[in-house]
C-alpha cells in the first residue's frame, strides 16, 4: 500500500499515509484540537501529567515539538517494580528531550505508599483519587495540566459513565475537562485540565511513539483491577474492525451534545476541603478522608 499523498510506502492504512505524512498528520491533529478548543494560548506553562507511558511519553514530545513550554509532572506512587520501572524510563526520556522533570512522592506527601496500603481493599479508589489530588496541588503554579487521554480512553469512560448512569461524569468527557470553564475552574481551585490526543486513537499513538523511537514501557500496575473499562475494550475494538472510523464518529458525534449536557449540570459547584483546601463537593474532601482511614488502619496494624 502507497501513502495517499506521495509514493513512499504507507505505515497506516485508515488512509494510507507514509511515515512523515503520518505524523504530519498526527502533530496537525493535536495542533487543531488545541486550537479549535481553544486549550492552550501562547505563552502559557504546561505540566504534563506523566506517568511514564506511552501517552504521557507522546504527548511530551509532540508538545515540545510544536514549541508548548512543557515541564513533565509525575507521582511516584510507592508501587515497587511497576512505577520504578517506568520512571526510571521517564527520566532517561526527558533527560534526552531536554525537558524539565518534577517527581513528587506518596510516601514524602502522604507517610504512604501504594503498597502499604494493598490488602486494605480499593487500592485503585484510593490510590487515583491521591494522585489527582497531589497532582491538582502541585501543577498549581502551572496554566494547564495536559494528560495523555487518547480517543480509545474517552470513548470507553464514555461509554462506562452511561452504561452506570453516572450522566455528570459523562457530561465532562472532552478535549478540555470539567463542566467549568478556564475561569470558573481557577476560581474553584481547579487548574484547567486538556486532553491535546482526544481525537487519536491508541493505534495512532502507538504508530507515532515507534515512528519518533519515543519509550513504550510495557509495564502493568499489579493492583489494577478488571475494570468494566477493560471488558469495554474488546467489544469497541471489534466495532471499529467491522466499520472502521466508527470510534472517532462517536466520539464527535457526543461533542455535539456535550454543550448543553454540560450547562445542565453546571450549577453544581465544589467548595472547598476544610482540611487541605482543595475544591470539594462536601466539607472534607475524599483524598482526606482516604488519607486518614490509611493514616488509621497503618496506626492499629502496628
Ligand atoms: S492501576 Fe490503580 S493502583 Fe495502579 S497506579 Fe493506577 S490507580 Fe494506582
Ligand atoms: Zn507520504
Ligand atoms: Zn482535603
């Protein structure tokens, strides 16, 4: 097969495009998303949420590329032989890159680690919802925070977030996410959040970080459960084989609706956590309440 646009031989084939036309077209598909979302204005200060993967790794480069001023953020949850493995990886990649890294550590933050609280139930729950909040905490300073959320990802929160009713959370899906907008969300204690690869799919991803020779640990989370995210992931991948495309069109087609999904849930705004100050639905934000039940069950086990 021959790329659409010159006689090089084709690496991709929904069209068919050659190495430097693919990834022509996957830097232009970022740029456009960031513009047409208005995500990112010049000048601003980007941390890119990184964990040492694939996305984070991809969306680093292609942001430096396109010349973001990006520094690279990431947590160090405490997972021993996982997130060791791909932070090691992260540092030796940025450090090629010439882009600032910042690691923050659960056990510095917090007094724990992931592993200290296996065996607790939830680890998943808890530990994200730690992360989010360090990670909310320390990308303060920063304009924006940029995660590595590709298309394949949205559609299957998409699609969990009906299938569980949970229609709020479905209302947030999109390149910038949040039902505030910029300034409602810096007013909330938000930093704005964007997502520059909503639009491409993990197969592009993953074309792009081997066309680049950009890191692909291939690493799993031992706590990471089997989530409905992972049994969605089987059924939207043999729809895109019988009718290819058809992820991308969904996706856009939820992006007409969205607007107003998100409007009728705009009312509800956080407060703030009386003990760390963090935006929060109830007086006591959910990364305090876990930090103190871990806090606890750490203290009576010893
Ligand atoms: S899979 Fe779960 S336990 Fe592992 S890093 Fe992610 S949130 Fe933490
Ligand atoms: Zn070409
Ligand atoms: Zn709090």
């Amino acid at each position: 097969m021959r790329c659409i646009h010159c006689s090089e031989k084709a690496v991709f084939e929904t069209p068919p495009l050659c190495k430097s036309h693919f990834s022509e077209y996957f830097e232009r598909t970022v740029l456009r998303t960031i513009n047409d979302f208005k995500l990112i204005r010049k000048g601003e200060n980007l941390a890119v949420a990184s964990s040492g993967g694939k996305d984070s790794n991809v969306l680093l480069f292609v942001l430096k590329k396109l010349g973001f001023k990006v520094t690279a953020l990431a947590i160090n949850e405490g997972i021993g032989g996982y997130r060791s493995l791909l932070l090691d990886s992260l540092r030796k990649f940025c450090l090629q890159q010439e882009i600032p890294l910042k690691i923050y550590d659960f056990r510095e933050e917090y007094g724990f680690g992931t592993d200290d609280i296996a065996g607790h139930g939830g680890v998943c729950r808890r530990c994200g919802t730690l992360r989010r909040r360090l990670i909310n905490i320390k990308a303060a300073s920063f304009d924006v925070i940029a995660t590595g959320h590709n298309l394949d990802d949205e559609l299957q929160s998409l699609m969990m977030n009906i299938v569980k009713n949970n229609h709020e959370v479905a209302a947030r899906i999109g390149p910038s996410s949040g039902v505030f907008n910029s300034q409602e969300a810096a007013r909330y204690g938000f930093t704005r959040r964007v997502k520059p690869l909503f639009f491409l799919s993990e197969k592009e991803v993953v074309i792009y970080a081997l066309l680049n020779r950009i890191p692909m640990i291939n690493a799993s989370c031992p706590y990471s459960s089997s989530s409905m995210r992972r049994h969605l992931k089987i059924p939207i991948s043999r729809m895109e084989d019988e009718s290819p495309g058809i992820k991308r069109r969904i996706i856009r087609g939820f992006m007409k609706i969205s607007g107003p999904l998100k409007k009728s849930y705009g009312s509800s705004r956080p407060n703030r956590c009386v003990i760390c100050g963090q935006p929060s639905k109830s007086r006591i934000c959910s990364a305090c309440r876990i930090a103190s039940e871990i806090e606890e069950k750490l203290a009576n086990s010893h």
